[in-house]
C-alpha cells in the first residue's frame, strides 16, 4: 500500500483517527499536501500528524529515510490544526533529533525543561510539530 494513494484504499469517514508520525517529511511537498487532504477525508473525528519542524536535512540508509520536504507551524495552523512543540529547542537538536551538545545527559534535561516551560506553547521554536485537528461533522 502506498500512502500517497490512501483515499484509494479507504473509503471516506473510514476511521475515528489517522495519524501519520514522522511521514510527511519523506515525501515530497505536493504528495504530502495530497496525503493531508486524504486523511481528513478518511477520518471521522480527528488527524494526528508528528513531523520535524522546518526542513530538517536527512540522510538515511534507503531512500526511505531520506526527508524530502519541510513543514511549519504556520502552514499547518493555516490548514486549521493546532500545533505543540515537542523534543524541546530546535537548535540543541540535530539528525534523527539527537541532543547535539556534550555531555548529551546534561543538554537533554536542558531541553526537557525548555520543552514543558516555554517550547509545548511556542511551536516556532521547537525541533518537532505534533498537530491535532478535529474534523467537523
């Protein structure tokens, strides 16, 4: 099954939820705005989409790994979801969201507390994007 195909496989309100984590990026920017459409489409009550904030260059050990495009917290919003920050500050963040700064266990409780004090609640800043919208009946 191909996710650029969803709404090819389901039929419309098929499930409560769809979630996509850590999708959209391997995909590029037209065919990820398809598979946003398809799983509003498909869901009853909500999409959950998680996915790096911006473009965060990716190399991987297929061409699945590889990112192909970015997404924002404005473009999302602007699509009627709302956004939380997650994984803390983007900038203590690099590849796969690994602390980039020694000692990693020092900079990983620094992150977790910029996470839940400043960065759940200012999206723009944060390494990743959870977004939530709820489909209206």
């Amino acid at each position: 099954m191909d996710v650029k195909g969803a709404c090819d496989y389901f039929k419309s309100k098929s499930f409560d939820a769809v979630v996509a984590l850590d999708v959209i990026e391997h995909l590029k920017k037209d065919d990820g705005e398809k598979l946003i459409k398809d799983m509003e489409k498909i869901a009853k009550k909500r999409v959950i989409i998680f996915t790096p904030n911006g473009f965060i260059p990716q190399k991987g050990k297929s061409i699945y790994d590889s990112h192909l495009s970015g997404w924002t917290d404005v473009e999302l919003r602007n699509k009627g979801y709302k956004i939380f920050g997650i994984y803390g500050p983007k900038r203590l963040r690099g590849d796969y969201h690994k602390i980039k700064f020694d000692p990693e266990f020092f900079w990983t409780i620094i992150s977790e507390l910029i996470q839940w004090t400043y960065i759940y609640n200012n999206p723009q800043n944060a390494a990743a994007l959870l977004c939530i919208k709820e489909i209206k009946k």
